[in-house]
C-alpha cells in the first residue's frame, strides 16, 4: 500500500501497550495504477485506534486489541472499489512481551551493527 503514512511515533503515543505487529496488503486487481484505490484502503485505518506506516509493498499495523486490527482490516478491504480485490494478512501477537515494531528493527541492527538498510 504506497500511499499515505501515519507514523509510529505520532500514533503509537495515542495508544497504550501495544502487542499485535500486522502486514496488511489490499490492492484491486486490475491492469492500471492501483495508487488511488490504495490510498481508499490507508485511509479507511484513520477510523480506528491503530497506528500504522505505509511502504512500497504494504501497510504495517500496530495496535493492542485484536477486534480493533480486524476491524480495520476489514474497513479497508471493504474501501477498495474494483469487481475483485486481493488482501493479504500476516499478525504477529506477542503475548509474553510488549514490543512495537520499531523495536523489533532495532534488535536486528543492533545485531547488525548498523542500519537494516543499503547504502
């Protein structure tokens, strides 16, 4: 989902304890640029309580509570206009520790010892 981008640490600040990291893809399937109804689908998340980043290959989900996720989830399903629409979800539910994405990628670059990225 490569359009729009609410970031962890502006909404995360709006929520308590965060356990459930997800990976959400909605995309319609059809042959032009997909962008605008993308976009439908990011913005659909606004009406809920998660915080959320958008990245070229879809949209990483954090919240506490697991009706709030699938929620939402189904709110932007549910926001793609097209005869037929593929949605992909991956949940991580950490249930012994409380850790936000962010977390999770500073652990690999701490072992890493640097950036998780390219140059």
């Amino acid at each position: 989902m490569g359009v729009g981008f609410r970031s962890f640490s502006t909404a995360a600040a709006e929520l308590s304890a965060m356990t459930l990291v997800a990976f959400l893809s909605v995309a319609p399937v059809i042959e032009d640029s997909m962008s605008g109804e993308v976009a439908k689908a990011v913005a659909a998340l606004d009406d809920f309580a998660v915080s959320y980043e958008t990245t070229p290959m879809g949209t990483i989900i954090e919240t506490d509570d697991t009706s709030e996720l699938f929620a939402a989830v189904e709110a932007a399903h549910r926001a793609v206009e097209a005869d037929r629409v593929s949605t992909f979800l991956k949940i991580d539910d950490k249930r012994t520790i409380e850790q936000e994405a962010r977390e999770k990628v500073e652990s690999v670059e701490e072992h890493l010892g640097r950036p998780a990225r390219s140059e």
